[in-house]
C-alpha cells in the first residue's frame, strides 16, 4: 500500500480517465439515498483534481453522466444535475486561479438548459487555464461520438483517402488532447462501459475495489505506482522498446 508521503514514481501520465464508480453502494452500505453516494462522490472529485493539479497531471477525464445513465430513476438524475451545478458554482473559481481549463465530452445540447449554459459559462471563463484540462464526460456514449466522427465526414464529402486515424481523432471531443495513458476504473468492476472506446486503444486499465466516495490521494498514488510498474510496448517486442 502506497502511503500518501511516500515518493511518487517519475513516469507520471499525462493523461488519466477515470470510470467513477460504487456511489450506489457506498451509499446503500450506510443506509443512506443514492444521493448521499453522488455527494461524497462529487467530494472525491475536488480531491483527485486538487491532486492531479498538484502532481502536474496535464489531463484528467472524468465519467460523470453516460449516455445510458439517463435510465435511471428521475430522482436520481435530478439529483446528479444539481450536485454539478453545485460543483461548478464552487469550483470553477479555484479552477480559474489554478490554470484549470474546463471542457465538456459529449453531448452538451442534450442537458438541461440550466446545467448547460453553466457548462458553457464555466468553459468560457475557464478557458485560458494552461496547467491542467479536466474533461468532464457528460451524456456522454464513447460509440456515438464515433457516429458524430463519422457524420462529420460524410457532411463534409470526404473522399476514403481523408478518412485516417489522424482526421478521425480530430473529430473527437478529445481533439488536441493525447489518449489516456491510464484509465482507472473503481468498485470492482472491469468494463468499459462504452468510455473513450477510441482513445483507450492502448491505455493502461487499472481497476480497484476501492468505491469512489473512498478513493482519494492514497489511493491515487497507489493507483499511479501500478502504472509506472507497468511496461507499454504498443505492439512493439521488449527487446524493440530496449533499444530505443
Ligand atoms: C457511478 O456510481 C457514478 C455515477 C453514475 C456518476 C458519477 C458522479 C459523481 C462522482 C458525482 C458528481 C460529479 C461531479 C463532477 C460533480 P453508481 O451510482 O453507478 O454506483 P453503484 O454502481 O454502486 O450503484
């Protein structure tokens, strides 16, 4: 177990996306509402940030409403959108003073209208920060940001030569930003769930049991010690990787 104070490997990554999950079961495992769970979740939230600005991390993507989170009972979503226009009345200053530039993955015209024009005001004012991008994927699907690739295309008349992996990425909300090197998962679970389907190719997965309310700066590092422990070859041999 990595204790808070204890070094941090060199190879830190540049960019971390994060599946944050077990609000729900935090929550049920102290006879509290859902709710409760999204709240210490949304704390969870200002710690990892405060720490990944900290660590010098230049990108940090975080799920916090999948396309399909909408199936969920109304009481819940409600609640979902008021912990986020309560997260950004309080953040979005220190996010400011710190060089944090705020950016939406998904799609934005899909939220309600007060959630969205503060998303937009929150971008807008923050987009200058020039230390860390905090990507907040909302209503967010990572195969219908493929769609929307690919629809960008054919709306264009691109021919099958302009089609490559450079000019599809651009076509991403991720555009200018790197891949994930690291894609943290909490809760125990091992799936994707249809997260940065693209971007992920060659990220590194790391999944805890930790639940998200509980994962916060020693769990961060353990989670960036396992990381560095790691070695990416990108299909390449090791012997190829040792050479250059
Ligand atoms: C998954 O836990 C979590 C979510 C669907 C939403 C994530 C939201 C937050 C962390 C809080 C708000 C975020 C911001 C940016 C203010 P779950 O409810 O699926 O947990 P369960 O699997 O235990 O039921």
């Amino acid at each position: 177990m990595i204790q808070e104070n204890q070094t941090l490997p060199e190879n830190l990554p540049a960019h971390i996306a994060v599946i944050m999950d077990g609000n729900g079961r935090w929550a049920q495992a102290r006879g509290l509402p859902r709710s409760a769970g999204h709240r210490a979740g949304a704390e969870a939230v200002r710690i990892v940030v405060t720490e990944c600005r900290s660590l010098g991390i230049r990108h940090l993507t975080l799920y916090a409403f999948s396309s399909e989170n909408w199936n969920r009972p109304k009481a819940e979503i409600s609640a979902l959108f008021s912990l986020l226009l309560e997260f950004l009345r309080q953040e979005v200053p220190l996010m400011e003073e710190k060089g944090i530039a705020l950016k939406v993955l998904g799609d934005l015209d899909g939220l309600p209208l007060p959630q969205r024009t503060a998303l937009r005001h929150a971008m807008s004012r923050t987009a200058h920060g020039r230390e860390m991008i905090l990507n907040l994927a909302l209503n967010y699907g990572g195969r219908a940001e493929l769609v929307r690739a690919v629809q960008s295309f054919l709306r264009e008349g691109a021919s099958p030569e302009m089609v490559t992996e450079k000019s599809l990425a651009a076509r991403l909300y991720t555009r200018d930003q790197p891949d994930p090197d690291l894609l943290i998962r909490t809760s125990g679970e091992q799936r994707l769930s249809n997260y940065l389907l693209y971007q992920c190719a060659y990220s590194e997965l790391y999944f805890t049991p930790t639940l998200w309310p509980d994962f916060g700066v020693a769990q961060l590092h353990e989670a960036l010690a396992a990381y560095a422990a790691r070695s990416r070859r990108f299909g390449k041999t090791q012997e190829q990787i040792n050479v250059s």
